[in-house]
C-alpha cells in the first residue's frame, strides 16, 4: 500500500552540525547482525553472517568491531567525507575518502577531486584523471558524528560530464522551469536479492537446491521463510539516520528478496537519495558477508524478478482533475514506449515476460490496480480523480537519474504529433 507523504525539502543540503543527538550505527546494530556467526551448528538454510578474515575464537569479532564503531565524535574539528560516485558499468558503486578541516553543511562548502578512471572502466590509462564534483550530502551511519556521506558525478578535467555522468543530463531537465513548475515527486520502490558469498545462490535457499515455491514468503516471518531482515533492518534504520527518504520497507515474493522504498523526493533528490541508499546497503551487506545483487532477475524459472517501480507525479496530477493529467501522461508513455524500455535497466527482458506481475516487454498497457500492466493507476487515484501513477517497468539496477528524468521529459517537456496522440487513445482506450 503506499503511502502519501509530504516530500522532504530538498533538505538534504542543510545538515545542521552537532544538532543530531542520534548515534551511528552501534555496535549493538552490528552484533545483531554478527550475531549468529557464533551460534555453532545453525541449520544449512539459515542466514549466517560473517566479519570477513576473522576467526571469533581469538575475540577478534570484538576488537574489529569496536574499531568499526570507534567513536569519532570527540575529533569535530576535523570530518571525513566518503565521496561516492557512480562507476563505469553504471550501477558500480565506488567512493574514497577524505579529511576536511571543518564541518560542512552544504556540498558547495567541499573541494572537487578525481579519482583514476582508468581502473574504473570510465578513462584511457593515458589521460585517466576524472574530476568529482560534490552534489549532495548526507549523515554518515557508520562514522557517524560529523561525518558525512558525499553523492559526487564525474567530469573531464576540462568541466564535461563524461558519458556515465547520468545525473547532469538529469539536473538540466530538472531546472527546466517547466519541470520546476510542475514540481515532480518521485517514490520509488527498490528491490534487492541477497547473495550467499561463496556461492552466488539466494540467502536462506538450501545451496544447489530451491526453497518450497513462492508463497508465504511475501512480508513474512519466521526462520524457514524470512531470510536477511538484519539487512534490510539496520540498512532502514542507517538510512534514517543518513536523512535518506526512506519511506518503507517490505519482504518480497522470492525467498532472500526485499523491498525498501524512497520518497516522495522531488526532482534530482530523488536519485542522489536512492544512490546513496544503494552505496549505504552495498556497505551494510559487505559488513554482513552477504552479497548484493540488483540483477533484475537473478533466478531464472518460477521466481520473481526485482524491480525498481517508479510512482510518479506532477503538480497538476495531484490537485483536483489530476486523473486527465494522469491520462495524458500514460498517452505519451505509450507513445515513447521503446525509448524508455531502452533505459530501464540491463537484462530487464529476462523480467518482463508478462509474468510474476509484470508486463511484456514489447507491450504497453495500463490499468487500475493491475500489476500485470506497465503502468498502474492505483484505486484511490481512481476514485479520488487525482493523484500518481505507478511505472511497473524499471528494473532493480536502474539508474534512477535516467528513469526520473525521462518521466519529466515524456510527460512535461515532450508532445506526440496531433495523428499519434489520436491512434493512441483508440488502441489504450484512453479519454483525455
Ligand atoms: P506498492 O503498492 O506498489 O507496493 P509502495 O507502497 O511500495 O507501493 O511504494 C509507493 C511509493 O510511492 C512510496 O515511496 C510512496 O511514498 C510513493 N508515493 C506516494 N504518493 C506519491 C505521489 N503522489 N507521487 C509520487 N510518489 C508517491
Ligand atoms: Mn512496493
Ligand atoms: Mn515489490
Ligand atoms: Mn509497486
């Protein structure tokens, strides 16, 4: 069910300093999640998690630990910045760090600086020096403090966006005073699948077997059925403290999949939001010892795909006679079916078979309430004659950048020609 909420305020910009009373992460967090490590004999299909390289007879779990958790807060004059960027795949998530001299509240405050593109798939070794610019900060969960959490994007040392620099396409459609005006909120829902290190197999499936069938593991409880809630749970809770807009978070369909969503974010907030979410989750799984997959569908057969829906809406959409705004915007969804298809992830045909409530990729459709459509409209929207609507289509490793930014530009900026929009509403059965 979702859930209408008031968009934060672009406030990520504005961390006040030393205002939080909140701790980091802790180490009681993190011993929850080390804690069946010690339990001996656990059964074959249960979670086990695992500090890498240490053996927990020597107490090295603890001294590790507590070095992880070491309380910074004393040393305020001096943060780290861990500034993140997106690699050269285009769902790679890297990040460095670095001392600033004072606390900072906004990502103007910060120094640009490179990395080596060159081992990043994303510069030629001759020339491999790829400039970061801070874009938006956040609370660090894991040093907590004043330390913080920099979503950086990449650019040539001559001040162009190289060509995996998703988010300046981005931001230049969102300052489009058209799109500014229309104030677009974005909630979007993240799935993931949670990977036994060693052998790439879902967390909690018996290894080189399948679990019973889909069933009763959606939103579930209980040893045999939930596998990796540790996860999701200090990964929610990190995000809050983070002031990342998390806005829920739910066992999926397939056994070791979850859910967390994001929003309503407006505009650009949106992908800095999920990104970081992202790199937080890729941190709490390698804590963990658990792998990260956002493979779109990483089990082939009778189980469901990850995705990442997209709940989209403008101004016009949510006042009243937002329905026939939905309805145009649907239209020219139609209409640029392909295009966005092309942009909604890697390997999404494996998953948009028109199965496990999704839609087949070569159609467009959509519905009320209907989760096998490409787009869903849901009830309330309905009866309501306002609201948003739901893009069922993006895959989990989507990069939010692009999907948020071409639901502006189809339904704001771009218009069919007058013979399109007319076959259009015959084949949907759309009445604008
Ligand atoms: P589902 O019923 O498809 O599982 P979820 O509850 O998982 O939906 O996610 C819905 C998302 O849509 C939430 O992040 C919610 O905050 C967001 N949302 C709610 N209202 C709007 C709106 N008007 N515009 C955009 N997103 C919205
Ligand atoms: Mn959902
Ligand atoms: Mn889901
Ligand atoms: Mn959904």
């Amino acid at each position: 069910m979702a859930q209408i909420l008031a968009p934060s305020t672009q406030w990520q910009m504005k961390i006040t300093k030393s205002s939080h009373k909140a701790s980091p992460i802790t180490s009681n967090m993190w011993g929850s999640l080390l804690l069946r490590h010690d339990k001996k004999g656990a059964p074959a299909s249960s979670a086990k998690f695992r500090a890498l390289t240490i053996k927990s007879e020597s107490g090295v779990v603890n001294r590790i630990e507590k070095l992880l958790n070491m309380d910074v807060t004393p040393y305020i004059d001096k943060i780290i910045a861990e500034y993140i960027w997106v690699g050269g795949t285009g769902i790679d998530v890297r990040s460095k760090s670095r001392t600033i001299t004072r606390p900072v509240d906004h990502p103007s405050e910060l120094p640009k600086w490179n990395y080596d593109g060159s081992s990043t798939g994303q510069a030629p070794g001759e020339d491999s020096e790829v400039i970061l610019y801070p874009q938006a900060i956040f609370r660090d969960p894991f040093r907590g403090g004043n330390n913080i959490l920099v979503i950086c994007d990449s650019y040539t040392p001559a001040g162009e966006p190289i060509p995996t620099n998703k988010r300046h396409r981005a931001a230049e459609i969102f300052s489009n005073p058209k799109v500014v005006a229309e104030v677009p909120w974005y909630g979007i829902e993240q799935e993931y699948t949670l990977l036994q290190t060693n052998v790439k197999w879902p967390l909690g499936w018996p290894v080189g077997a399948y679990p019973g069938p889909q069933g009763p593991y959606y939103c579930s409880a209980g040893a045999d059925k939930s596998f990796g809630r540790d996860i999701s749970d200090a990964h929610y809770k990190a995000c809050l403290y983070a002031g990342i807009n998390i806005s829920g978070t739910n066992g999926e369909v397939m056994p070791g999949q979850w859910e967390y969503q994001v929003g309503p974010s407006v505009g650009i907030e949106a992908g800095d939001h999920i990104w970081c979410s992202r790199y937080i989750l890729e941190r709490i799984t390698e804590q963990a010892g658990v792998v990260l997959s956002l493979d779109p569908k990483p089990i082939e057969g009778d189980w469901n795909g990850a995705g990442c829906h997209t709940n989209f809406s403008t101004k016009s959409m949510r006042e009243d006679g937002g329905y026939d705004v939905i309805k145009k915007a649907i239209l020219n969804l139609s209409l640029r079916h392909q295009e966005h298809i092309s942009a909604y992830g890697e390997g999404n045909e494996r998953r948009l078979t028109g199965k496990h409530e999704t839609a087949n990729i070569n159609t467009f459709s959509w519905g009320v309430a209907n989760r096998g459509c490409s787009i869903r409209v849901g009830r309330d929207t309905e009866k309501n004659g306002k609201g948003y609507l739901e893009d069922r289509r993006p895959a989990s490793n989507m990069d939010p950048y692009i999907v948020t930014s071409l639901l502006a530009e189809t339904t704001l900026l771009w218009e069919p020609t007058l013979e399109a929009e007319a076959l259009a509403v015959q084949k949907l059965a759309l009445k604008v």
